[in-house]
C-alpha cells in the first residue's frame, strides 16, 4: 500500500494542478455585484383575499370536528360494553333451549362466557337483578 502511494507521488507529484489567480477572493464581493443587473424591488401592499382569511379558522374547525367525530365514535365503541353482552348472554343463557345455538352461532365469546361464570359466582353469593324479556 504505502509503494503504490510513493510510485503515484513520484508519477504525478503533490501539485493539484489548480490554481487560484492572485487577490481572486479579496475583491470577489465588488467584481459580483458589478455583475448583477440592477433590480428594483417595489413593496406590493395587496390586501389578502377573504379566503386567505378566513383559511386557518376553516383548517381549525375542520380538526376540531375531526377530533369530535373520533371521540364521538370511540365513546360509542365503549358503551357498548362488554356488560351489555353479558346482560344479553345471561338472559339467552338463562333459557336452557338458547344455549346451544348460541353458543354455536358463534355471537358470544369466551371473554363473555367467562364473565357469565364469574357473574354466575357472585349471583350465587347475593343477589344480581338480570333483566328478562
């Protein structure tokens, strides 16, 4: 490794081969402003449109709504608990006829079985109104 750096040092030498005209940087400034063309920047004073406006409070309104829609739908998904459905799968369990099919129609899961067998349990130690049709 280090006698291919020395052969290419011999070969080529340590001159980049660029160079810089002398003072090129100490009046770069002057020689590129002379170089610009000369534009006039005129202040515009027009009044924003209605729309421009009125756009963040519609961009506000249109998130607070949005946050309103999710928590609307989220307070729906839990009130429709799973005490619901257990009240639903004491009063089908409670008809010995129901309990088969609704077991096997799959609209009752083992969460709320479980919770039937716990609730079940406390029945039995007092008393729990379950509402019958």
């Amino acid at each position: 490794m280090k006698n291919d750096d020395s052969t290419l040092l011999n070969k080529y030498g340590k001159n980049p081969g660029f160079k810089v005209p002398e003072n090129y940087f100490a009046d770069f400034n002057q020689r590129m402003a002379e170089m610009l063309p000369d534009v006039e920047i005129t202040p515009v004073d027009a009044k924003p449109t209605m729309w421009q406006r009125l756009k963040p409070l519609v961009y506000m309104a249109a998130m607070f709504a949005g946050v309103w829609c999710m928590m609307s739908v989220f307070s729906h998904f839990s009130n429709t608990s799973s005490l619901q459905s257990i009240k639903a799968v004491a009063e089908q369990l409670y008809d010995d006829n129901n309990v088969d099919e609704f077991i096997m129609s799959g609209s009752v899961s083992d969460y709320d079985i479980l919770n039937y067998e716990d609730s079940v349990m406390m029945s039995n130690e007092e008393e729990i109104p379950v509402e019958t049709k």
